[in-house]
C-alpha cells in the first residue's frame, strides 16, 4: 500500500514537472518567435527615416520620447537610413518578410511597391475624420487604385531662386514666369553675360521636373487606359521645347549627364541664373558662396499655360508584415499630427501636410525685415492651395521617365527626330 502511494506521488511529480516544462516551453516560444516583444508586454516598433541625422536627432529623439511617455506600451527604435540606400534597404526587407514597421518614402518609389501590395491598406485603420485632417489633394497623393497606402508628412514646392546681379547684367528687370518667357530670357542670358539661365537634368533616374515641366505644357502623360497619352501636339511642342533650347547651346551639355544636385552647384558658382528649388537650399547656398545667396532672390514656380504648380511629398507607410500594425499607424499619425507638423517645418524649412498647421500665421505673416528665406516660405505656403502632384503615382512610374527622357535627349543629340522620339517614348511605354 506505502509503495503503490509513493508510485502515485511520483506520477504526481512527473505530471506537474511535464506541465510546467510545458508552460516554460510555450511562453520561451512566445518571445523567440515574436522577438520585437519583451516579457512585459512591450511592443518594440522599428521606425526608419531618410537622411535626417544628425540635424535633426533632437527633434526625432524628443518626438518618441513624448510618444512613449503617452503610450508606455510601445516603445520606438529609430534608424535613420541614407538617402542612396533607402531603396535597396526597404526592397531587401519588405522581400525577406522583415521591415521596419513605419517607414519615411515619397509616393513615386511607394506606389511601385503599393502595386505589390506591400503596404498596409490605411482606409481601413484611419478614419474619414482623422483623414480629412490632412490637405485633400496631398493625401490622394498616397492613394493607388483607390486605396490609401501613405499618410502624407512633409512638403516642398519649387521656387524660383534667381541671381539679381545676373539678371541685372542681361537688362532683365524681372524673373520667368511661364516657359516661354524662360525660353526668351535664356538667349538674352546667354548673349549679353556668357552664362547660362538654368541647368535642368534628363537623367531617367534623377529628378522628374522635366516630366512635370510637360505636364504644366498641357500634356497628358497616361491616358485613363493606362496608355502613353503625350504622342500628341501637345507632346511634340514640349520636346521641341528642350530639343530647340539644347540645340542652341542654351542648355548646358551636363544636363543629359549630370543629376539636380548640379543645378545648386552651378547656381552657387555664379554660372547660371535660376533655381529651380526649395526655399530650404538658401541655407546651402549662403554657407557655400555668401556673394551669390546675398544676389539672390525668390519668385513663384515658373509653370506653363495651365498654371500648374508642383509639390513634392514626403510620407510615411506601415509594412503590411509590420508585426504591430496598430501600433504602427498610432506612431504614425502622431509623427504627422497638426502640432508635430508644425514643430518640424519650422525645424526643417518644409511645409506641413494638414490643414491645421499651414494655416499658422507662420507661413501668412513675414517681418518687416524678413530674409529671402522667410519671403519664399509664405511663397512656397500660398503656391501650395493649389499644388499638386503633378506626376502619375503608378508603379511603373520609372519605366515612363526612363522611355521619355532617353528619347528626348536622342532628339537633344539630333540621333532622332522629334516626331521619332514621341513615337518611340509611346511604343517602349505601351509595349512594356
């Protein structure tokens, strides 16, 4: 009887010492697998930026601070990700099923991931109200075939920067306002200083303002079918626009060669007239050659007969592998709330996303005694009612800059036709 107890006490022990290695198992198992979440319940999320150290570390460290101090439950890594390697950092880890879990883009690289279905459909985590905050035409920005894949963050729209001693030398009393007068200005320019009026890249991979100066033209870049829609009248007179300027030599030959970065090289050096640019590169400008930021003035964007003006938008996506969606997209939306906004475009000389914020007094009211840069901020500010992105969001959008741009600097280099080079733009486009 003593031994069939003491066989049954052991069993006992045997049991409860199985069922307790059981429950070590399972919670062990628990954290390995979800390695962002520690023992207390903390979700970790991963929050990736492009180029914003070390300016503004302050800002980004006080900013998650105040968010995990609200949400204790959520703690923010912070990677701030070059420039260059952003793109093949977020392509590697949206592939391997590992991205961070909010992440800092522009709409064109975000809509070709989007067109994967690479990011988390916010419509259905936001709602109306909390996105109606932000400036309408902007969040469409974000959107593919009608899903929300961005919330809309930071802004910038192109000024004209303009050397007032060049001008002066040509006879010129005022800067372009439209294409045509650039056109005009960029002969007398060349004539009467030697230098040259503006540099614009047709480098496929650079900027798109080639693209969007077509569009401010009157062309239509892609039909509601999806087809290249610029093989019109529209199109030609606009490659013969560029074609007819390079031709003349009132282009510099470095444009088919050279990205926007020497735009702001030639302009600093005193070799051309205009910027097309962001009030924020003043700052660049007057540390690099103080005599031409102190020559230097700012007018509204130079468009053409439609009157379009362009923005640039910076947003932000939540992975749809993030492991913490909501958590995600709560960090989010305090990143790109009306005060934080705010706080970062006086930091960063940008302009804010949501209609709150631009309606601070701080871009409508300038001192008396205001800088060039404080004048282009209530500039960029009123350009920015009635901006809009001017260029499709679609996930080939590479593939339509690379076809028109190649074309049009073989029509630069007299390799084709003007008429062969819209033909072939359409045909590389519509048989991709």
């Amino acid at each position: 009887m003593i031994r069939l107890q003491k066989f049954k006490q052991l069993i006992c022990w045997a049991l409860l010492g199985l069922l307790t290695s059981w429950i070590v198992s399972c919670s062990t198992g628990n954290v390995a697998n979800n390695p962002k979440s520690g023992a207390t319940g903390v979700a970790t999320i991963e929050f990736w930026t492009m180029q914003l150290q070390p300016q503004f570390t302050n800002y980004f460290q006080s900013l998650i601070t105040t968010f995990e101090s609200q949400n204790p439950s959520i703690k923010v890594k912070w990677v701030d990700v070059p420039w260059s390697a952003m793109e093949n950092k977020i392509l590697t880890a949206v592939s391997a099923k590992t991205p961070p879990d909010v992440v800092n883009l522009n709409p064109d690289f975000a809509s070709q991931l989007a067109g994967k279905n690479a990011w988390l459909d916010l419509d259905a985590k936001i709602p109306s109200p909390v996105r109606s905050t932000y400036l309408p035409n902007i969040w469409q920005a974000s959107s593919l075939n009608g899903k929300s894949f961005g919330i809309p963050w930071y802004l910038t729209t192109r000024l004209t920067i303009y050397n007032t001693d060049l001008l002066k030398q040509a006879g010129i009393t005022k800067p372009p306002a439209t294409y045509a007068e650039l056109g005009q200005m960029a002969q007398q320019i060349k004539d009467k200083t030697g230098k040259y009026a503006f540099f614009a890249t047709f480098v496929p991979q650079d900027s798109g303002e080639v693209l969007e100066s077509l569009v401010q033209m009157g062309v239509t870049l892609v039909n509601a079918d999806g087809k290249a829609g610029f093989n019109t009248p529209q199109g030609k007179a606009a490659f013969q626009y560029w074609v007819d300027l390079y031709k003349k030599g009132l282009l510099p030959k470095e444009s088919l060669t050279q990205g926007h970065r020497h735009a702001i090289d030639l302009y600093q050096s005193g070799e051309t007239a205009f910027l097309a640019s962001g009030p924020e590169f003043l700052k660049t400008i007057a540390n690099n050659s103080p005599k031409v930021a102190q020559a230097s003035a700012i007018a509204p964007q130079i468009t053409g007969d439609t009157g379009k003006k362009n923005v640039a938008v910076m947003n932000i996506v939540i992975p749809r592998d993030s492991k913490y969606p909501d958590q995600a997209v709560k960090f989010a939306l305090f990143v790109t709330n009306d005060e934080n906004q705010l706080a970062f475009a006086k930091a960063a000389n940008v302009l804010p996303s949501t209609v709150k914020a631009l309606s601070d007094s701080y871009f409508k009211e300038v001192p008396a005694n205001a800088t060039t840069s404080e004048k282009g901020r209530v500039i960029s500010a009123t350009q920015l009612q009635k901006a809009e992105v001017l260029t499709p969001k679609m996930k080939d959008f590479k593939v339509l800059q690379k076809s028109i741009y190649e074309n049009l600097q073989a029509a630069m280099l007299g390799q084709k036709t003007v008429d062969k080079a819209l033909e072939d733009a359409a045909q590389q486009w519509d048989n991709r």
